[in-house]
C-alpha cells in the first residue's frame, strides 16, 4: 500500500512537467521568452523535445528567435541536435533561413569543430567561421577542405581566416586522360536507391545529375574519384561501367545501363 501511494503522489508531478515541457516547446518556437522562463520555473526541462526530437533551442533557433536563443544557450541547452525526420541539425536550418545572429551564437558554442566549421564556410560569412575558430580548434583536414573550398568560391574573407587559422595551400589540380574520363560517361543505376545517375564531362570536368535534379561539378580527387564538396559526396569509380556513391557515411553500388 505504501508503494501505490508513493506512486499516486509521483503521477501529478509527472504530469505537470510533461504539461511543462510541452508549454517550453511552444514558447520556444513562438519566441516567447516570459513563457519560456515560467515553463522552465515549473520544472520543464530545458533538453525537452518533439515527437522529432526538437529541443526548445531547436524550435526557437530554427523561427529566428535570437532572444530566446541566447537564453536557452546560457541555460546550457545543447548545440549538437538533429532532428529525426529531415536528419537535419540546428544550424542547417538557420543558414538555410539565414538567421546569421542566430548562427553566430551556436556556431561560438560548437563542440564539433569540424562539421560546424564545414557548414559555415559554406555559407561565407566570414563572422561564422571565426565564432568557430574562436570556440574550438578544428583539425588540419577540416581547415584544408573548408580552405579550398573558399579559394574555388573566391570568398577572399573566408579564406584568409582559414589561412591564418593555419590552413595548408590545395594541391595543384589533377589531370584525368580526356580518353579516361569520357569512358564513364553514361546512365547509371543503383539496387539500392530508385534514381538514375547520368554521368557527362564539359571541358574536362566530370559532371553528375541524379533524376529530377540539377546537375553537379565535382572536384577531381584521383583519375578514379571524384567529389562534390559542398554535399559532401564522393563517387569513386572501379571500371567505367560502375561506381560507389558515398555520403554522410552511407555508400550505394552504381552500373552502368547506357553508354553515350
């Protein structure tokens, strides 16, 4: 008996902070902050989240509530979220929405260097990279791809931070055989993803479109391999009559079925 008491006296708690978190979210993406402070004084937690996992800081970063953000962060809120439908993390969606306040304070409260680093740079503001070179040091790969990166966008800024930062100069480019490179020029398919890949080459850069987008001008990494920076996708060649894709850790056999 005394156990069912203990138990009937918890669920009210219970209860109140599951209405709590739920208030804090809606506050959070309303960028209501007096809401947002009471939610958390009824003992709503500040890592609460969605049915897809959105967080306070989330929702409040994503609709550009900078106000909120700046609270939520001072309250130890993490960075490091993504959501489970779009696999998409904070700061995706606040470049994309160009809430640059917003990202400037995330990007000062990194603890991953490296991808914070490759998504502001991508962006070419330059006051993003330098929130993150402030926060934390990225490694020696993550300052050479974000360098090159830079030079090949011709964002003068971007890059002379990244030099300082201790970026090594790109090596010269690499030459494929004109021969080599036609040899994959086709339509590819894959039993693992229902798009076809058509492979071309204009002026000696390969050039890759999967079905319904637009196509892609990859950087030539070796006479086999070759990448779309800012995707972060390779595709590494074994014969001219398939390839392997590979992205964000996830790799997908491609064949050849027509030759052009």
């Amino acid at each position: 008996m005394r156990l069912l008491a203990i138990l009937l006296l918890a669920f009210p708690f219970a209860a109140h902070a599951w209405d709590a978190n739920d208030d804090l979210l809606s506050a959070s993406r309303a960028g209501d902050l007096t809401a947002v402070k009471a939610a958390l004084d009824k003992g709503a937690g500040v890592e609460a989240k969605t049915p897809y996992g959105q967080t306070p800081l989330y929702l409040a970063a994503m609709n550009g509530h900078e106000e909120v953000v700046r609270f939520l962060l001072d309250k130890g809120a993490s960075t490091d979220i993504k959501d489970t439908f779009y696999k998409a993390s904070i700061l995706d969606f606040v470049i994309q929405r160009k809430h640059w306040g917003i990202a400037k304070l995330l990007a000062a409260k990194t603890t991953k260097p490296d991808e914070t680093l490759s998504d502001v740079a991508d962006s070419g503001r330059a006051e993003l990279v330098q929130a993150v070179l402030d926060a934390g040091k990225p490694s020696q790969k993550a300052l050479d791809e974000a360098y090159a990166g830079a030079l090949e966008k011709k964002q003068a800024e971007v890059a002379a931070l990244l030099k300082k930062a201790g970026a090594q100069e790109p090596p010269p480019p690499v030459t494929v055989d004109a021969a080599v490179l036609q040899s994959y020029v086709g339509s590819f398919r894959s039993d693992q993803l229902p798009v076809e890949v058509k492979i071309s080459i204009k002026e000696g850069v390969l050039y890759l479109q999967a079905s319904g987008q637009q196509e892609l001008a990859t950087k030539t990494l070796s006479a086999t391999r070759f990448a779309f920076v800012p995707a972060r996708l390779e595709i590494e060649f074994d014969s001219a009559d398939s390839f392997t894709l590979k992205q964000g850790g996830a790799s997908f056999k491609f064949k050849k079925t027509v030759s052009k």
